[in-house]
C-alpha cells in the first residue's frame, strides 16, 4: 500500500512538472510585454485613487515612498513626501512601480487592538485580585 501512495505521488510531481516549465518559457518570452501591460495597470490604479490622498509607493529596487498624491498622468504619478522638513515633490514612472495603495493611516489593525484588550482585561482582573487579597 505504500508503495502505491509513493508511486502515485512520484507520478503527479512528474506530470505536473511538465507543465510549470512550459509555462515558464511561454512567460519569459512575453516579458517585454508584461511590463507595458504591468505598468498600464499601475496606471489604473493610481488614476483611481483620489487626488490628495495618502499613498504608500514602493519602487522594484525597494524604495518606499509616503506622501500625498498630486498628480497622476500617462507615466508617471508626482507625490509630496510626508517629511517634518520640506521637500520637493517626487515624480515616481510607472515602470519603477512595484506597488501602490492608499494608506488608510488608521495605524491600529485588528491583532493589536486585541493585544489592548488582553492587557487592559488582564490589568482589571489582576488588580481585582489584588484588591480581594487585601480585603482578607
């Protein structure tokens, strides 16, 4: 029986092997054409977030980019850094884009308002039971 389960494991990695690399080269042959159509998306995200919005930008060599944004054209998206000093604005193409997405700048997600809680709940019993130890 083991030797089935072996064997029919061998035999679909063999199989499905296959495929990946086909689809391996049939996507490296089109890559020239996937940044354009990447970087066409890029642009339709961009030109549906509003304009002085908060956004975080990341470029393909790892730069990150917080600012407000300003302008969104044909190629590129212009953003005010959010810096104590003032900058000038960064005009970031859309063939450097790696991400984009509207900050929502709330800073506070669901694990650590639980962790708030937990804390906050534990502080009340263990003051609680302090309070009943004394009353003894």
């Amino acid at each position: 029986m083991r030797m089935i389960a072996v064997g029919l494991i061998f035999s679909l990695l063999a199989f499905n092997a296959g495929d990946v690399f086909a689809q391996q080269n049939d996507l490296s042959t089109i890559a020239p054409q996937g940044a354009k159509v990447e970087s066409t998306a890029w642009r339709q995200v961009a030109e549906a977030i509003p304009l002085g919005s908060k956004v975080k930008i990341q470029t393909l060599e790892n730069k990150r980019i917080n600012g407000t944004l300003m302008r969104v054209d044909g190629t590129s998206v212009m953003v005010k850094r959010n810096t104590r000093r003032p900058e000038p604005a960064l005009i970031v193409t859309f063939d450097e884009v790696a991400k984009i997405e509207r900050d929502n700048g709330s800073g506070v997600n669901v694990a650590k308002a639980v962790a708030i809680g937990l804390a906050a709940g534990g502080g009340v019993i263990l003051s609680l039971f302090l309070i009943a130890l004394q009353l003894d």
